[in-house]
C-alpha cells in the first residue's frame, strides 16, 4: 500500500487499511493505492478523498474483468470491503488457495 504523501505499508491489514485511509486529507494526501509488488500487477484498488467529503473506492481487476467505483464515508466499512476484496486476489508470494474434495458421509 502506498499513499500520495509516500507512505508506504507491505502487506495489507485491515488496520494498516483504516490508518491510511484516515491519514488522508483534501490538500497533499488524497489517495491511497493498494496493489501487488509486481512490474505489470492485473489488479489494483484505490481510495480518494472527495470535494463533497468520503471517498470514492476504485477496484480493478483485468484478471477477473472487474471494475467497480462507488462512494463510502465510513472508514471502518471501507477497510472491511477492501481486506476481503484483497483476500480473492492472487497476491505474490501468498501460498494459492486448495480446493480439497470432501465426501459426505451421512
């Protein structure tokens, strides 16, 4: 996670998320970005802080054909929404996920 103001957090939680997000002001720090230590990286999410107060949340991802943009003003919901957003994505050095089949025994 990096800010506008160089701030700079590896690896997201949902409370490095709030700190962040209530770091931001309308002058020099207007932005946080929340993407993989990668050089081309398919996803991407972003918070900003609007003219009219809250933020507006941008998540990308090419990947899975996501785009979505919409307006929030409660960080807490913000850093919720967005750690579990995280939680889908392919995140490098993060062991992938396991399908294990289960069988029904009753």
């Amino acid at each position: 996670m990096v800010s506008e103001n160089g701030d700079h957090i590896e690896g997201a939680s949902e409370d490095a998320l709030f700190e962040m997000i209530s770091a931001l002001d309308d002058t020099d720090n207007t932005f946080i970005v929340v993407e993989p230590n990668t050089d081309d990286p398919t996803w991407f999410a972003s918070v900003a802080v609007l003219d009219e107060g809250g933020y507006e949340i941008v998540r990308r991802d090419s990947a899975h054909h996501e785009h979505r943009v919409h307006k929030e003003t409660d960080i807490s919901r913000i850093a919720l929404d967005l750690i579990v957003w995280l939680a889908a994505r392919n995140i490098p050095g993060r062991p992938a996920g396991r399908i294990t089949d289960f069988q029904n025994t009753t």
